[in-house]
C-alpha cells in the first residue's frame, strides 16, 4: 500500500467508510467479501497505522501474527 517500501506484505487491510472501522488481518489473498477492497502492508507499517478521528481499527489477527511476544513456559 505504502509506495517505495520493500518490506513483504503481512497484513491485509480493509475499510468500510460508511461505519469508520477498518480491520487488519492476517495475510491472505482471498478476497475480503462484498463491495470491499483489500490493501496491503508491511508489518512495520501495520504497527504504525494510524486513522482519522472518529474511526477504529479492529485488529483480527492473533496475538502472534499482531506482534505480541510468546509466553515463556
């Protein structure tokens, strides 16, 4: 989504506009279902996301793929 960066694509993002949210999933070329459109990021710049005031993002990934560090055992 983000021209000139090289990192590989981790994340799929997409949007609905009409209700403010955006989600991040998991990296997958499926497509998202209905009128929507999938973008896709790097991890470094799904971390850094940021959107308008007045929107949210729900993050569907895991805990893992969204960066959380394991558990130790």
């Amino acid at each position: 989504m983000r021209p000139g960066c090289a990192g590989p694509a981790a994340v799929r993002l997409v949007f609905d506009a009409v209700d403010r949210e955006v989600w991040l999933d998991e990296f997958t070329d499926e497509p998202p279902g209905s009128s929507m459109q999938a973008q896709f990021l790097c991890s470094l710049h799904a971390a850094r996301l940021g959107v308008p005031i007045g929107w949210s993002v729900v993050d569907r990934r895991t805990p893992l793929a969204a960066g959380a560090q394991p558990t130790p055992v």
